[in-house]
C-alpha cells in the first residue's frame, strides 16, 4: 500500500475505506490530499480483493472544501515572465486537480460517499465523482466558491446538474447558500439520511457489504455501463453495452452465480 500523508486507507472484508485525513483543519483540501485521493482510488482500483470503496472524513467534518492557503500558494507555482506561459500553467494546474476527483469516477469499484457535518466548495465536486451519496442528519452542503469570487472548476457545475437538475444548481451555484441533510434528500443529491454519524458509518458499511458480495466483473460492468450512459445517447449506450457483455457475459462469476442459485447456496466469487 502506499504511504498516505493526509488520508487513511484501510481494506476489509472487500471494502476499501478511503478516509480523509486532517480533522485539525476540516479536513480542508491541501495539495497534498489532493494528491493523495487520487493515488488512493488509483491503488483501490488496481487492488484484486477491494471490491467496493467507502469514502469519509475523520473529526467534526467531511471536509470544508479546497485548503485557502494552497489558493493563495498557486501565483508562485505558476510564476513565469512570459503571461501566455503562466495561463498555460494554470490551466493545467486545473486541469489536473480535476484529473483528481475523475480517479473516483475512472476506479472500477463503486465508491460510496459518507458525508457528515460540513461538505463545502471542493468537498461538492469530490462527491458529485462518488456513485451513491449518504450523509447524517448534521450534514450541510454549500457550493462556496462564488463567495470567494470564483467559478467553481472542478466538476460541480458539469455533474451535479445530471443528478439534481439544471435549475437547482444555478440556485445553489449563484448564491453559495447553505442547504442541510432534508434538503439534500429532497434533491436526491443523497439517497438517504442516516441519524448520527454512527448511524451513517454502519449503514453505508452495510450497504457497501451488500455490494461487495455480489459479482465483481458484473458490479465493474454496471458501474461502467451508467456512468457511459450518463454521457452518451441511448442508442450509444446500448451498443457499449452489447460489446461489454459480448466480452464479459461468459465469467466464471455467471457460472458461480447459476450453479449458487440452483444449490440454494451463496454464491463465492473470485476477486
């Protein structure tokens, strides 16, 4: 495993707990957690027995968004004399801490997000990569970034509005509002509320249990298949998944999954 600097990660029972890591600060986003989320979900991604991924924070908080400091920090990273070449560096300076959030999205295995307390700014973008997203009665979400003056860049306003709709985010985007776990609920932003932050822990370790018990190639094949669907046409979509199932149909996991049904057995499958 790698050594992680601001994230733990812990494997069990075929769950991969991802969990963020600097409860002194919120666990405000640095660029070294930005860093480290992603050679975390690339690491669960490649790991055989990791089936599917929890994803939390450690303290009072899931995060307060992007570490202020590291914005205040990027003027010296990107210096140069030449002001084509510091937009240049820039850009990719952006394009890259998108890069990070997408490794949710490009890892194989469902990633569960277990939101509690605050969820803020870039704390949005990081949950909108997640496939599911739960949270605790205490939770509150804000898209902040208009209230630092800037355009939040990093994957809210391209994938939230494909899960709660166009109108509520320029809502949320446009005003920086707080909303709390009902509302989040009635947007479907989350799929469910847990009471406690105990509560929200066992409940979405149980749910990532169910998952993980199931076949692993056809979990990897749906998680493939809707997040295609999401930016294709429909026709695309079924074409995708006809050459999938043309490569993947004939598994041992489809053997296993027959034989255990017809032996009113649970079924026991490879990683």
């Amino acid at each position: 495993m790698p050594v992680f600097e601001t994230v733990t990660v812990t494997v069990a029972d075929h769950v991969a707990t991802v969990r963020l890591n600097r409860p002194e600060k919120m666990n405000a986003m640095n660029l070294a957690m930005w860093h480290d989320i992603r050679r975390a979900f690339d690491y669960i991604d490649a790991l055989p027995e990791a089936r599917v991924a929890v994803l939390e924070g450690e303290g009072r908080a899931f995060t307060s968004g992007i570490d202020l400091q590291m914005m205040m920090g990027l003027s010296s990273q990107i210096q140069s004399d030449c002001d084509g070449r510091m937009r240049e560096s820039l850009r990719r300076v952006i394009l890259d801490l998108q890069d990070t959030l997408t490794s949710l999205e490009r890892c194989r295995k469902p990633v569960l997000a277990a939101v509690h307390g605050a969820c803020v700014g870039g704390g949005i973008d990081l949950i909108t990569c997640a496939d599911m997203r739960y949270c605790s009665a205490d939770a509150w979400f804000s898209i902040k970034e208009i209230d630092i003056g800037m355009t939040a860049d990093v994957g809210t306003l391209q994938r939230l509005p494909k899960l709660i709709g166009e109108g509520m985010v320029r809502e949320l985007a446009y005003t920086g509002r707080k909303f709390d776990a009902a509302e989040a609920k009635d947007v479907r932003l989350v799929n469910r509320v847990f009471e406690s932050p105990e509560a929200l822990r066992d409940g979405v370790r149980a749910i990532a249990a169910e998952i993980a018990a199931k076949a692993p190639l056809a979990v990897r094949g749906v998680k493939e298949m809707i997040t295609y669907a999401r930016d294709h046409t429909v026709a695309d979509g079924l074409n995708y998944n006809a050459t999938w199932n043309a490569a993947m149909l004939m598994s041992a996991d489809l053997q296993e999954a027959m034989m255990a049904g017809m032996a009113k057995r649970t079924p026991q499958f490879r990683d």
